[in-house]
C-alpha cells in the first residue's frame, strides 16, 4: 500500500477504517498489518481528540503508510492529524459548517498537497439542508462544502455521500455523478450486520459500480473491519473490476458432504487475500459435482468418506486421506501459488 490514486481511471480501490482505539497504538498496528495482509488499499482512523492525533502521528511513522484521518466537530483536531503525517482528511460538513475554519484549513491542505474527503452521512446532515428533499439534500451539503475547498485552491478532492437506506444512497450517487467530475467514494453506511450489511452494500455500492459510478469503496460491517475489505474484493470481483486476485468457490453442502467445506473454504480465503494473480480454487463436499467444478479450477478438491480427490489445472492431480486433506491442501496451495508467480515472472 504506496500512494494510492482515487478517479482519473485508476482502478476502484477498497478502503477501511479501523475500529481499535485510536490510543492503543499496538492494537492498530496489528489490524492495519491485518487490513492490508487482506489487501486493504486505503485505511482510515478516526481522530477523536488530542491524545489520538498524537497516538496518529507514532502510527503513521510506524507503518509508514498513507494514513487517512478521520475528523468530526474539531478543525484543529484536523491540523494536529496534519502536523502528524496524516496524508489525507476526511471530514464531515454535517458537523463542521463554520467555513471560515474550513477556509483555513483548506488553504493549509492545498499548499501541502493533502486530499480531503467530503464526506456527508444520511444521519449527520446539517439543519440548513432538512427541507430538501433528503437525496437533494445529501448533493448540496457536499457540493457546497467541495466548493470551499476548491475556492481556496485545493483541487484533490473526494466525495463521499453514504445513507443507510441504499434508494437514497444510489439516488444521491446518481445526481452527484451526473453535475461533478470529483472522484466518488461510495458506501451504504450503517449497513449493519454481516447479513444486512453485505446484502445492503453489495446492492447499492454493486448497483452504481455497474453503472460507472465510484472510484474508492467502503463496505461498512458491523464485523471485524477485515471482513470489510474482504467483501469490497469480493465485490470488485464480482462485477469484473479487479480481476488479479482469488476466488474461491464452494458447495453449498448437502447430506452427501464429506468434509468441512465451510472450514477450507473459508480457510483457503483467508491465507490467499493478500495473492494477486487470477486464481480460481473449488471447494467441494463431495465428488458428485466436485470433480465437475474442479475441472474449471486451477486448484481444486472434492471430499470423501475416506479417501479425497485434489484437482490441479482441471485434472486430478491426487487422492488423500480425508483426515489429511486440509493441511495438505494448504501446503499445495502454497506451492502452487509460488510455481504459478514464478512462472509469471519468467
Ligand atoms: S458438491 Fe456434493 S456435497 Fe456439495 S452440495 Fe453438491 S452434492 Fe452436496
């Protein structure tokens, strides 16, 4: 994770944003290794107050990574998270109005060559904007705020417009999209949990994605934030927008399944999230449709009772012992991730 571009034709990226306490600076350090262990693009932490702009700043020169800080009600708490290497701010105008502040703080971020996010929230907006009608009023906020950052020079500018209900998220997305060229941030916000939240997400980040709209992705979970950056692959995945990473498919199981296809298969997800070559791995419950779905993998296995058959380049490469197949299966997967990179690379 270097310098990450947002818009312009760049490839739409997948971001998080940490839930550890901003104070407890290992604590981050551990799950920013695991967001972009995962494959996280862009992470982003929240500044609350004074201690956690200090505990930012030993972040940032620990990592050595873009770090985005997040900023609501306090400018100055913005300016600290600069003086402390953050490389990008997001702010909220639903709970920052007072533009002469903005205006100051802009001014600094444009002569140091800092991107802002502007990003409004469905429950956040200010009074100012409650007699428009609610998408409407999502546009204007952000514009407006956009236009104060412009007016004071500073041109790198991301939008983000989020509600929980994804009509009123896609609707403002769609109106936003058709007046401005700023590069879109999208997220259905408080989406909930993993159930709620991947079916919300997927509809309204999914439905826009497929339209044209948005360069940079927040799947929003009540889960672990790694699970976000996860379903935001999946979903670039899915729709054909990130193409050089692992997809697992899996049975959904049955009375014929012979081995824990939820395990590996969650277990084979979670060591290649950070692999990115084009990889397609089946995990099957048994060799009635295993062997099948296999043969379109470039790794695959299907169980047995006793005995399993492993699939390699869409033949069958062996048969193991059931007992042993899962951690036989992994060390394979490593091999053969290594072969197929060096191959690439020859
Ligand atoms: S692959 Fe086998 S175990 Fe899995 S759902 Fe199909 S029939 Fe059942």
């Amino acid at each position: 994770m270097g310098n990450i571009a947002i818009g312009g034709g760049a490839p739409v990226t997948v971001q998080s944003m940490l839930n550890t306490k901003t104070t407890d600076v290992d604590a981050c350090l551990k799950q920013i290794s695991e967001l972009t262990d995962a494959g996280c693009d862009l992470i982003r932490i929240a500044v609350p107050d004074e201690n956690s702009a200090t505990a930012f700043g030993i972040i940032a020169a620990r990592t050595g990574l873009p770090l985005i800080a997040d900023i609501h009600y306090n400018y100055k708490l913005a300016h600290l998270a600069l003086d402390n290497g953050a490389r990008k701010i997001r702010m909220n105008p639903g709970n920052m109005r007072d533009f002469g502040q903005i205006k100051e703080l802009a001014r600094r971020m444009s002569g140091e060559g800092i991107p802002v996010r502007v990003g409004v929230n469905g429950g956040s907006l200010h009074p100012d904007y409650k007699t428009m009608d609610e998408a409407d009023a999502l546009v204007a906020s952000a514009l407006d705020c956009a236009e104060v950052f412009e007016t004071c020079g500073l041109k790198d500018i991301v939008v983000a417009i989020k509600a929980s209900d994804v009509k009123v998220m896609t609707e403002a997305n769609r109106k936003l999209a058709a007046i401005c060229d700023y590069p879109l941030h999208l997220g259905v916000t408080e989406a909930g949990t993993m159930r709620s939240g991947l079916i919300k997400s997927a509809l309204g980040i999914g439905t826009l994605l497929q339209e044209g709209i948005g360069d940079t992705i927040r799947v929003s979970l009540s889960a672990p934030p790694v699970e976000e950056v996860l379903a935001g692959k999946t979903l670039l995945r899915t729709l054909g927008l990130r193409r050089n990473c692992v997809e697992v498919v899996s049975c959904p199981t049955c009375a014929r399944t012979e081995i824990d296809v939820e395990k590996l298969a969650n277990a084979v997800e979670r060591v290649t999230a950070h692999v990115t070559i084009p990889l397609k791995i089946a995990v099957m419950g048994c060799p009635l449709n295993g062997i099948g779905e296999g043969e379109g993998s470039n790794l695959g296995v299907a169980g047995g009772k006793e005995k399993s058959v492993i699939l390699k380049d869409g033949k069958i490469f062996e048969t193991v012992s059931s007992e042993l197949l899962i951690p036989h299966f992994m060390t394979l997967l490593d091999e053969y991730i290594e072969e197929y990179s060096k191959n690439q690379h020859n």
